[in-house]
C-alpha cells in the first residue's frame, strides 16, 4: 500500500457566502459567471488532471467533486507534481493534490458581494478561481476576469436606467410645468376679472349699497381672491424650481427700502390677529445683487408664516444684519408656537404644515416655505432656521458675500 492509497483526511467546513436574494438581473449574480467546466472525481489520478489542463491551457484550477456531486475541493495548476513525480514514479490522487479549502459561493450571491468577499475569506482565489454551487452542489467555475467584466455590464446597465429615470423624470417635471402654467393663465384671468368686480363692489364705484353687509362680502371676495392668486404664483414658482427652470433677474436693491415696505404690506393683516410687527433694520445696509420681486417675495413668505404662528398679543420682528464674513442675514422672529426638529421637517416640504390648533386656524397650503428656501438657494445662499417648542422660530435667509455690494 503507497502512501497515495491512504483516504484522505476529511476536510474542515470551507469558508462560504451567504446567499442573498435574487436580484431582478439573474445574469448579474455568481450563477451568471459560473463556466461549466467538468469536474474531476476524488479517486481520480492527478495524471488525468496533468492531461486536462495541457489540453485546456487557459484553466488555472479544476474542481473537485464527490459521488453525490458535491464540491469537494479545487485543484489548482501549480499544485501538482511534474510528470512522472510522485514517491515511487507513481502520481497522487487528485484529492492528495486539491485545496480542500476552496471558495465557495451560493448562485444567487450579487456581484459586489462576491468581491468583497474574494477579498476578504481568501485573496488567492483572486488569481485561482471559486467555486459556485447551487444547495451544496457544483454548478461551475467563476474567475475574477469575467467577474470584472460582468461587473462592468452592470455598471453600464445601471447608468442606462439611471439615465432613462431621469429623462422620464424630467419629462413629466415639463409636463406638470407646462400644465400648471396653462391651469394658471386659465384660471387667472376669469379670477382678475372676479376680483376687480368685488372691488368695485366693495368701493362702491357704482352707488352705495343698500345693505351695509354686502360691502363686507365684496371684501372678502377681493381677499379670497388675492390668496388664490398668491397660491397660484407660488405652485407655479415651485414647479420651475424643480425643473430647474426658476430664472432670476438680477439687479443692484435697496434692502432697508424693500424690507421696511415688505413690514408695511404685512402691519394691517398682522394687526387683524392681534399681532405687531417691529423692524430692527440698520439704515446703513449696503446694497444686494438680486431679484428685488423674489426677495420681496421670501419676506412676505417668512413674515406670513410668523403671523400666522404666533398668537394674539405677540410680536413678530424683522431684522437684518452684516455677518463677520460679508454675509448679509434677513430675519424674521416670532413669539409663536415654535416647531420640533420634525414638524420643522415637514414644514419645509412642500404642501407640508404643522398639525396644531393656531396652524389649523389659519388659511395655508404649506407652499411658501419650500419655496423661500428654493428662491434663496437659487441666489447662492441659505435659509437658516432655529426653532423650539413654545418658544419661537427664528428664520433668516443668508445671502453670500459676493451678492453684497460695499455702496
């Protein structure tokens, strides 16, 4: 009996991959790099290997099955003797011969799990090879060349649906666009007309009305009218800046002017729910670069939205200041109701508002914030918020310094 004629050792536990679940692209997991390359048997003689891999030059390793077909190991090229080697002249079996210990991976293991895992349970399979099995049976032979080359496939299939997604996103962005731009032309102008006749009406162009109480509903129609326009605006404003499409018209604005009048336009409605509005404005502000109607725009945006959350009695104050780094700040401080971290989430995506009593007593639909932060970072800046529970909300845009002129 030759020392080949003894049984091999039963091998330990070879290191494996835990399956994942499939993917939608069955091609791009270890099933889809497995070659088929024939196995060899544990009793087989390490010649018939020698004569394998002379006939297939390209092979760096051949795998090893049981009788049930199991993998049993991978016998690589430079494991074995040259011709004729072996104690005796004779040459081993292959399972004398094999690395018990291959690499082991389930057919539905993803692509960049197999890469992680080459690297890290064993490197030499790199140059080798691994092994796939399908529920503990040999299903072929993967390489680290066709790894990297499906690896590339997918790569490139993904940057297609990538691409696809966003030409389809956008498209249906253009055509929310265009719609809500044709929805507004023809809701605006049957609204114009609506709200003209109310102030007529409420005027009384025409001759005093002979019930007093109509020329309050006349006021309340005009009102109605004018948030109806204003939330128009907005939602069409909205939907530009998400297709990129929000253009500013630049030039040279007086902040004190545009911020003091932008108070004044807001002191009556503020005073209706018991509300003042104060100004700390320093008269010697140097001049902005940007669009004078969307800056107008974000304050009555930002003094809005600190009425309508602070309650009868409280005071909402409009501030502004030069930072140390050239930046300007416009704030707004409230004496409100003040948000967590997430009702401060919500209020800044669109059609988002904050649950509460003092919310739900007021007229909005969430647009105004999302899009004052859109319209300050189209001008390069930040809306910086600070916000506690009962204690207020303070909301400042940021304009960077290059936007701020030195007179």
């Amino acid at each position: 009996m030759t020392p080949f004629d003894v049984p091999p050792p039963v091998p330990p536990p070879v290191p494996m991959i835990a399956a994942e679940p499939p993917m939608d692209e069955p091609a791009f997991t270890a099933a889809g790099l497995a070659v088929p390359v024939p196995p060899l048997t544990l009793d087989q003689g390490c010649a018939a290997a020698l004569a394998r891999f002379r006939r297939q030059p390209e092979l760096a390793a051949l795998p090893v099955v049981d009788g049930d077909g199991r993998v049993a190991g991978l016998l690589e090229r430079g494991r074995l003797p040259p011709a004729g080697g072996g104690e005796g002249g004779c040459m081993p079996l292959v399972s004398d011969a094999m690395d018990p210990h291959p690499l082991l991976i389930e057919g539905a293991t993803p692509l960049a799990e197999i890469g992680r895992q080459l690297a890290r349970l064993k490197p030499a399979a790199l140059v080798t090879g691994f092994l796939v099995m399908e529920r503990g049976r040999y299903l072929g032979v993967g390489t680290v060349t066709v790894l990297m080359a499906r690896s590339a496939e997918q790569t490139e299939l993904r940057a297609r649906q990538l691409e696809e997604a966003r030409r389809q996103a956008e498209q249906a962005i253009r055509a929310k666009t265009a719609f809500l731009a044709n929805m507004s032309h023809e809701i605006r102008t049957p609204l114009t007309a609506m709200m003209g006749f109310a102030e007529l009406l409420e005027q009384e162009v025409l001759g005093p009305h002979a019930i007093p109480l109509y020329r309050e509903y006349a006021r309340d129609i005009a009102e109605s009218g004018r948030h109806l326009m204003e939330l128009i605006n907005d939602l069409l404003d909205l939907s530009k800046a998400d297709a990129d499409r929000l253009e500013l018209v630049d030039g040279t604005v007086d902040v004190v002017r545009v911020a003091i009048g932008t108070a004044r336009l807001l002191a009556e409605r503020a005073s209706r729910h018991g509300v003042s509005i104060a100004t700390e404005v320093p008269l010697d502000l140097p001049p902005l670069r940007a669009d004078e109607r969307k800056l107008r725009q974000m304050l009555l945006n930002l003094l809005s939205n600190a009425v309508k959350f602070t309650p009868t009695n409280g005071v909402v104050t409009l501030g502004a200041r030069m930072a140390a780094d050239g930046a300007l700040w416009l704030s707004v401080r409230d004496t409100g109701i003040g948000m967590t971290g997430e009702e401060l989430g919500k209020a800044l995506e669109p059609w988002g508002q904050v649950d509460s009593a003092l919310a739900r007593s007021q007229i909005g639909t969430g647009l105004g914030l999302p899009l004052t932060k859109r319209l300050i970072e189209l001008h390069g800046g930040r809306l910086d918020v600070v916000s506690r529970r009962d204690e207020g909300t303070t909301m400042a845009l940021v304009f960077p310094p290059q936007r701020v002129g030195r007179g």
